[in-house]
C-alpha cells in the first residue's frame, strides 16, 4: 500500500508543481437527496469603519478550491492552522489570524492582521490554550447575545464540562453559522467553503500570502524545527527508499490524515517502547511529499461507496509506463466500473463498461488496494485495507452474475432480481448501525467477507447461511438498528428469500463458495421442475427433505391468502417457523402439522406425492446424526417456501417491486 501511494504520488510530481497538488477540491453541492447549490462564505474585516462583514454571494465551482488556496488542514489534529480558507469554520474563529500573523515577515498583510487580531478578537490571556487564547468577538458586531467572557464563566461553574475554552469555540461557531444563515439566508449545509478578506479582498490574493505559501511548499526544509538527532535517529532508513536522510519526518509529525500507522498500542512501538513510536513511519522529504500528494489525489478522485462503508481505491500499476494524463482516464474508468459492479442492474451496459476499461488500460498492468474508513474529527480511521486487488475481479463477477441471471430465468423467469453485485455482502449480512448517523458499528466480520471475496478466497457455507438467517430474523422480528431493519419486514418476503437464494448461486459461480453436487433426484416421486431446481442447486438428502417441507409450508400459504382475500404476501403458516432456529426436534413437529395443516386447507392432495418424498427422507436423515444445524435447516425450509411461493406465481399475484437496492445505489454515489 506504501509503495502503491509513493509511486501514485511521484507520478502526479512529475506533471504539476507541489503547490497545485495539495489543491483540496469542495464539492459545489450539499450532500441531499435534493442536492443545493453550496456557497463560498466570507468573513471580511471591514478596517475602514471597524465592521465585520458576513457575504455568501459566490457560488462554489470547480475552480473555488483552486482560486481560494484550499489546502485542507495543515499538519495533524493538534497542529496549528494558518490556511485562510478552509472547511472548518472553528479555525478562522480562532487561531489562524494569531498564526499566520506570526508567520509572515513584517509588511502591510502582517499589520492588517495585527490590527484585527486586536480589534475583532478578545484576548483570554496566557492563561488559556494557544489554540483558544483567541477568539472572534462576535457578541460585539451583534452576531451573538450573550458576552464570550460570561459564556465561559458559566462553562467553567459546570463541573461536567472538561475542556471549557474548547466547548466555547464550539458553541461560537454554532452562532457564527446561525448568524450566516439569519444575514445571508446561506443554510449551514450550504456554507461548504470560508475564507478572510480585509477590505473586501481576500487574504489570498495578497502578495505576502501567496509568497509564504509557495515557500511553505517549495521549502527543503524539516517540518519542524531542526532538534539533535539521538544517535538511534540518526540510524533510522525511510520506510519506503531506504533513505538516510530520512529523520525530517517521523510518525508523531507526519501530518497524513489518513493514519496508516499505529501510536497508540505498545505492541506497535521500536523496542515495546513508547519512546520509540517515532519508528513506526519514518519518510524521507521526497516519500513525504509524495505521499501527502497522493492522499490529496486519491480523496479527491478515488473516493467511493461501498454497501455502508466510505472506501478510498488506490490502483498500484505493476507493468508499463504512461503519463499521468492517462492514468487520470484509466482511474476514472476503474471507479465508474466500481461503481457499476456496487449493483447491476443493465448487464449489457455492465459488460460495455468492462470493454471501456480494456481498452483504456492497454498493455498496462495494475492492481488495486481498498481502504475501508471512517472519519474520526479530523482524521481518517483505517476500518481495513484489501491490498492487491486483481482487475480480474470484475471479469469474475460478470460471468457469476450472467450465471447466476441464467439460474433466474430458468426458474424464476417472472421474479425481477436486478441489483445484485459488490453491494450485496453488506446487504445480506447483519450489521449494527449508529442510532445518530446510521453509520455500521459492527463492521469487521462483513469486512472480513469483503476481503474474502476481493482476494478469491473460500468461506464455508455454514457462515454465509447464518448471516442469512440473521438477517431474516431481523426482517420477521422488526428488529430497529440493522442494516436490514424494515418497517415493512413482512411486506414480499418470499422476494427477500429469492434474492438471498440469488446471492448464495452468485458466489458458488463466483467460486467464493464451494457447490456440491447432490443427491440422485431420479428416484423422487416429485414434480419434474422441482427434481430440475434441486439438481441445480445441488442439495443433499437432508437440504432436499427440508427444501419439499418448505414447498408445502408455500402450499398452504397460497390457499390461506385465496380464502383470505387479503392484500399482501404474509401467510399465517408461517407462524409455524421459528425463526430463531428449528433444531432436530422442531423439524420433526412441524411435519407432523403441516400434513394435517394440508389437510385442512384441502392442498393434500396436490402435495401427497411430495410429503411421501419429505417424509422418506427426514425418517432416514433421523435414524443418523442430522448434519444441518437450526439455522441452516431454518434457511433450506424457507428457501422451498420461496421457491414454492414464486416459481408457481399466478398472474394475479404481486409480482416483486422495483427493487428498493437500486435506490440505495443511486443513493451510494
């Protein structure tokens, strides 16, 4: 992954200045299911006549970040900020006047910025953090009621306030946005990018401002002030070239918002010293560089969805040589080709995608690594990472999908399955969401399939059936809090069953799951379609005995809606199920029931021949030790409810809905 990021890095160098590629792009548009355009808002200082100016008028554009010097953050968390325009609205309320002040050289920006540093900020003293010694008076241009000093009076009386200069800061820019809002009518999803002007111009065009930050970029210099190495640091190799010259950045001063390495578990310490984290990441100045310049890159225009997770893709050309022109069209094609395999639903179109993507890489050679994150304040947490990634896969999923298509149509020709592809492990596996942001919190083990997937792995079906089944569980109990809770969990279950069924033949074609090849359907006194579909899906005795139980449990479902005459697809059978597991002893009852339950819905002797062939098979699956645990025999009775249920739907039934994961795919991107 090092080597993939460096390499990516040196290559974007070798186009544009280090100056343009630390550019952090904003997004012109809020993040809505109706998307609004964001603006640009300025605080302008107003010397003149000792005003403070709040003005939303421009829009941002593609071109905003560029014209504006939006470098994102410069150094860790706790480093100090200095860049005029930015996203993080709490800095220009608070240091970054005091610190860009402090690095100018003497001149007309630097006296301006002293001006208003002592005018239009209150000043708590040496007493307080350098970080918020200073901050924006706003109560003073009537922005704010209540006076900053007795805010944080009171916050200081409240004993369950721990840091109370940071919780200050903090509920000034809650009333700075609000104040943007009220003067301007700019909402705070709107407000996507802020910078400082004086006079009406903006810091950056000022020529002290712009010397410093190309100094700032071009500089050969350490990060941080040069200290004497120890004579352990004078020993340490970058951790890509090999480099010498490598103590200019160690890991406590990299400044990567992604956090690619560890400093808080002594296991990852030189020596099980905590003195010696430094030695965890130590780059030289030009691996840095490329580093930070590929990270920008990478965020900017490698950025995707993936089911519930944020993903960053890193491609690693391994042969072959090409500008970075090219491999800017080469990687859009990847993650628009990503993008389409989340959930297909045009395989003709999916298919044009992978010839574009040939045709656009040519003779180049290329692997690709998966960053799975989340953003945690200020950075950027590592959740896993897949590291070479064949090109490969998306031809594999392709043909397992176009398998898995053909097994639809076969069976199931009037069922819609469209949408199945990368999305579908987090689909159908549980994962327990965040109640504030429904973002996953129990994340690893549907990871871990992920990974297993990318890397051409096998899993044992055992695994696969019981995330299934805890996903039914889920929908049947109306569980809140999972990725696949539903307020209407009942609402064409049977659907919900097939398309499990459909993810399952996906993988076996996918080779990700091992396909055994069955019993000997001749001798069964059953349908001739349904001898067809339990060859294809190659069951056992034992998963074909509960498969034929489950026909009938959707037999009798059917005649209890026609006599119903209700609308929907629940069925009072399946009350007869328990969903957290049949075990041996449950299966035995519920046959004996579902013959007089047949009985009763007078559908007996439609399914006398198949109880016969269900009953043969479970006295001889009992007379040994049944194999199949409670979930797994849970999942084969439901699967020949479904198949049941929909394979001999009648044209006055429901059909299945546009499936709402095509939404959430459009939702994703």
């Amino acid at each position: 992954m090092l080597e993939s990021m460096v390499e990516l890095g040196k290559k974007i160098l070798e186009s544009q200045d280090k100056r343009e590629s630390m550019i952090v792009p904003v997004s012109p548009w809020t993040n809505e299911k109706e998307p609004r355009q964001r603006q640009l808002v300025k605080i302008n200082f107003q010397l003149d006549d000792g005003t403070l100016v709040l003005d939303c008028k421009e829009q941002i554009s593609g071109e905003t970040a560029g014209k504006y010097d939006h470098f994102g953050r410069d150094g860790g968390p706790n480093s100090s900020q200095w860049y005029v325009t930015t996203v993080s609205s709490p800095y220009l309320l608070s240091e970054v006047v005091h610190q860009l002040a402090e690095k100018l050289p003497d001149g007309e920006l630097k006296e301006r910025l002293t001006d208003i540093q002592r005018d239009y900020f209150l000043d708590f003293g040496d007493g307080a953090p350098l970080k918020y010694r200073y901050l924006l008076n706003l109560p003073h241009y009537g922005y704010m009621e209540e006076e900053l000093e007795e805010r944080l009076a009171a916050l200081k009386m409240d004993g369950s306030v721990d840091k109370p200069y940071k919780k200050l800061l903090a509920e000034l820019d809650r009333d700075f946005k609000k104040a943007v809002q009220t003067q301007t009518g700019c909402s705070k999803k709107q407000q996507g990018l802020y910078t400082l002007c004086v006079n009406g111009q903006p810091i950056t065009e000022y020529p002290d401002y712009h010397r410093l930050i190309e100094d700032h970029f071009s500089s050969q210099a350490p990060a941080a002030p040069a200290k004497k190495k120890s004579k352990n640091k004078q020993h340490l190799q970058c951790s890509y070239c090999g480099s010498t010259d490598s103590g200019e950045y160690l890991s406590k001063a990299i400044d990567f918002s992604i956090k690619y390495y560890n400093t808080g578990q002594l296991i990852f310490a030189s020596q099980m010293n905590k003195k010696h984290f430094d030695n965890n990441m130590v780059l030289c100045r030009e691996c840095h560089d490329a580093m930070r310049t590929a990270e920008n890159y990478i965020k900017s225009n490698l950025s995707m969805r993936l089911g519930g997770f944020e993903v960053y893709l890193v491609p690693h050309y391994i042969f072959g040589d090409t500008g970075m022109e090219e491999l800017d069209v080469l990687f859009g094609k990847i993650i628009h080709t990503f993008n389409s395999a989340k959930a297909i639903v045009n395989y003709d179109a999916y298919r044009g995608e992978l010839d574009d993507l040939k045709e656009e890489s040519g003779d180049l050679l290329y692997l690709i690594n998966l960053i799975f994150y989340k953003r945690s304040n200020q950075s950027t947490k590592i959740l896993k990472m897949v590291a070479d990634v064949s090109a490969d896969v998306f031809e594999k999923t392709d043909t397992a999908l176009m398998e898995m298509e053909s097994w639809r149509q076969r069976f199931f020709e009037r069922a819609r399955l469209k949408g199945i592809g990368f999305n579908s492990f987090y689909e159908n596996a549980p994962v327990k969401l965040n109640e504030k942001d429904k973002k996953p919190v129990s994340y690893r083990h549907v990871l871990n399939l992920y990974e297993i997937f990318f890397n051409e792995k096998h899993i044992d079906r055992k695994i696969i059936i019981g995330d299934l089944c805890e996903c039914i569980r889920i929908k049947w109990f109306e569980q809140p809090g999972y990725n696949a809770s539903e307020k209407d969990g009942l609402k064409f279950f049977e659907y919900k069953i097939l398309r499990m069924l459909a993810y399952m033949r996906f993988l076996e074609a996918y080779g990700m799951l091992e396909r055994s090849e069955g019993m000997d359907v001749s001798e069964l006194m059953i349908p001739e379609d349904m001898k067809e579909y339990v060859s294809a899906m190659g069951y056992d005795e034992d998963e074909t005995c509960l498969f034929l139980l489950g026909t009938m449990i959707g037999s009798i479902g059917r005649a209890q809606k026609r006599e119903s005459g209700e609308e929907g697809t629940y069925k009072p059978i399946l009350n007869k199920l328990n969903f957290n597991g049949m075990d041996r002893a449950k299966v035995k009852r519920l046959s004996s029931e579902i013959f007089n339950k047949m009985r009763q819905t007078k559908v007996l002797r439609y399914n006398e021949k198949i109880y016969a062939a269900h009953k043969t098979l479970l006295d001889k699956g009992m007379q040994g030790s049944w194999p199949l645990n409670k979930d797994e025999n849970l999942f084969y009775i439901l699967s020949g409810y479904s198949y049941q249920t929909v394979h001999y739907n009648e044209p006055n039934e429901p059909n299945e809905p546009n499936e709402q994961n095509e939404n959430e795919e459009n939702q994703d991107e």
